[in-house]
C-alpha cells in the first residue's frame, strides 16, 4: 500500500507539473498560438493517461461510460504529438479536414467497446468492469493492439516528419541558428522509449506478472515524472525554440522525381554555374547570415526549384553547405591576412555571415581540420 501511494503520489507530480506548464503556454504572447494549442492539449491527455486518478476515483463509480471515454483519450495522444512536430515544423500550418483521420484509433476502440459497454444500462456496465478478469475480455485485449499499433505508426511518421524538416533546412537556409531539429528528435526519442518501457508493462499485465507489473509501472512513473521536468525547463527557457518552413517547400529528390528535368547543359562548368560562382565571389550575398535559397534565387534571376537541383543536385551539396563553404574560405583569408590580426574569432564570425560561434566553429573544422585559433597561428608560423 506505502509502494501504491508512492505511485500515485508521482502521478500527480506529474498532472501538477502538466497543468503547470499547460497554463503557461495557453497564457504566454506568442505567434505559435496554434502550436501551444496543440501542445497543451498533449499534455493534459499526457497526464490523464499517466495517472488516471481522476477517472478512477471520481468518474467511474457513478458514470462509469464517462470514465472509459476519458480514459480513451490515450488514442489522442500520439496524433496529438505529430500534429505538435507538424505546426512548429511548417510555419504555415492549419487545421484541414484530413486531420480527421487522426481519429482513427479512437473511433476503432469506441466501435469495439460500444456493444457489451457503452450500449448497455450502469448495472451492465459495472458487471463489465467487474468481470473475473478484466484483462481477459475481447474487447481490452482489441483495444490495447490498436492503441500499440498506433504508437509504432506514429512514431515511425514522427522521425520521418523531423528528418525532413532537417534537409528542407539544409536545402533552403543558410542560418544554422534556425537548425533546431535536434530537439524535436530528442523530444520523440524520449517519448518513445517511455512508450517502450510502457509497452513491456503492459505485456506484463496480460501474462499477469504482478509483482513484476508492479515495479514496471513505478519505473515508468519516475521516467515520465522525469520526462516531465526536462520538458517543462526545457520550454520555459526556450519559448520560441522553432523556426517553421513553409509546407509548400519540396525536397529536391520530390521535384526530381515529379518530373522537373535536370538539363545536359547544368554541368559543373555550364553557363548558370559560372554565373551563380561568379556572383557568390563578386557580390558575396553569403555575407547577409540570413539569406535563403529564395533570396539568392531572385538575385540571379533563377527559379527556386532550378536552383535548388542546381545546388543539391549537380553541385552535390546542401544550399547550407554550399553558402558556408564561400563564409569560411572568407573567413580563412582574414584570419591569414596580418593587418586584420587586431579582429577577434567573434568579430570574423559575423563579419563574414555566421551569428553562432559554435556552428562557426563547427564548419571551419569540417572544412580545415582545424580550429580558427589554431589555422590563424599556423598560417602566421608559416609567414
């Protein structure tokens, strides 16, 4: 009983920590309103599955229909987490109709429970919830497979989302600031192992392993407690974590595939690359941290989608790395150049269209080997 109540005691830490950080999201001055829309809602479903004291307590012994439908918003949860990813995602995301089909699992596990359940009167209601085994019945054994299936799906769903976000980012920006990809992958990476842990509790109570099911569910419970805390710091601290594309942005291999036709003349050495190479050294845009494939595109004269293949495509580099590559080889000729030696890492970084003296560092190491510091003292060794 003392293990019991250290469970639910964990559990609404976690629905205090939930509701938390769902009225500072609902209450905060924001352009992501939709996003914290969405995001509130995954968490107060969040935190009924993960406790489910106020169905039991409160709900069930007098309307116990209420209390199954309440604790089916368990379906939600998932979809309500890939809708999250896809409104920080694309900057332009609305709510169409097609989104009813993140209905699916819900409606499933309604239409299973609704004959022996929630189309019977309160006495047949209880004696279902009473039965010998409630584990054993058809339709929970039905209802557990859907939500599982569900889970794998949308997780599946969720890191190909994220993956393509990171290359519509590296294809489209210039701005490694914006790249924040890293924690969308973190978010679901941890949400799916929990799911997991999650997923062999269940598998336990079904092979009625109580005592086994029993510290499970107390493992589960300190890890999404945890969860919890990291995601509410997490947010706090970073309100405005995500920059958004828009959903009308393709992937190179999409318009390849569509149909758009790389031309024989788009060789290294053809007209158009000479003329986008002899911009890049004698107008410098990369100069300008913020610039974007459109932004370049519209200073050639050339179509976005034709200079997105030109450069992901036949020059085999991502527009990210094909900009950086001109700031570094920038930065390389000041940091050689002994009247410009008074000029910090910092000053150099941003004079030559970095604003993160970590990603500048990281890509004048991918490019040298070396660090700007250590490049600056060799290239003055050698003079």
């Amino acid at each position: 009983m003392e293990s019991l109540s250290l469970q639910n005691f964990i559990s609404l830490i976690i629905v205090f920590v939930s509701w938390l950080l769902v009225i500072f999201l609902l209450t905060a001055k924001t352009k992501n309103k939709t996003s914290n829309i969405i995001l509130a809602l995954f968490l107060i479903v969040n935190a009924q599955d993960s406790s489910g004291l106020f169905a039991h307590f409160l709900i069930y012994p007098k309307f116990p229909g209420w209390g199954m439908m309440i604790n089916s918003t368990v379906d939600f949860k998932l979809p309500l987490l890939y809708l999250y990813i896809q409104s920080v995602v694309y900057a332009d995301f609305k709510f169409k109709k097609i989104h009813l089909f993140h209905l699916t699992a819900w409606i499933l596990n309604t239409i299973v429970l609704t004959p022996r359940f929630y189309a019977v009167d309160f006495d047949a209601k209880w004696a279902f919830l009473n039965a010998i085994d409630f584990r054993e019945t058809i339709e929970i054994r039905l209802s557990y497979i859907i939500v599982h299936i569900q889970i794998f799906v949308y997780f599946i769903m969720s890191f190909i989302l994220i993956k393509k976000y990171k290359t519509l980012l590296l294809e489209n920006y210039s701005n490694a600031s914006l790249f924040n990809y890293k924690w969308l992958y973190q978010l679901v990476f941890l949400f799916a192992v929990i799911a997991f842990i999650a997923t062999f509790k269940n598998m336990f109570l079904f092979l009625h392993l109580e005592n086994i099911l029993f510290y499970t569910k107390i493992t589960v419970s300190f890890i999404a407690l945890g969860f919890m805390c990291w995601f509410v710091l997490k947010v706090m601290h970073s309100p405005e974590i995500f920059r958004g594309v828009n959903s009308n942005l393709q992937l190179v291999k999409s318009i390849v595939q569509e149909g758009q036709q790389i031309r024989e003349e788009d060789s290294i050495e053809s007209p158009i690359i000479v003329a986008l190479k002899k911009h890049m050294v004698e107008e410098k845009p990369y100069l300008n941290a913020t610039l974007t494939i459109e932004d370049l595109s519209k200073q050639i004269n050339f179509e976005t989608k034709d200079l997105s293949i030109l450069i992901n495509h036949q020059l085999n580099q991502h527009f990210f790395d094909f900009i950086n590559g001109y700031r570094i080889r920038k930065a390389m000729d000041i940091l050689k150049d002994p009247e410009k030696n008074e000029l910090t890492i910092l000053e150099i970084l941003y004079k030559v269209g970095f604003n993160s003296k970590s990603s500048f560092n990281t890509a004048f190491k991918k490019y040298t080997k070396l660090t700007p510091t250590q490049f600056r003292k060799r290239a003055f060794n050698n003079l």
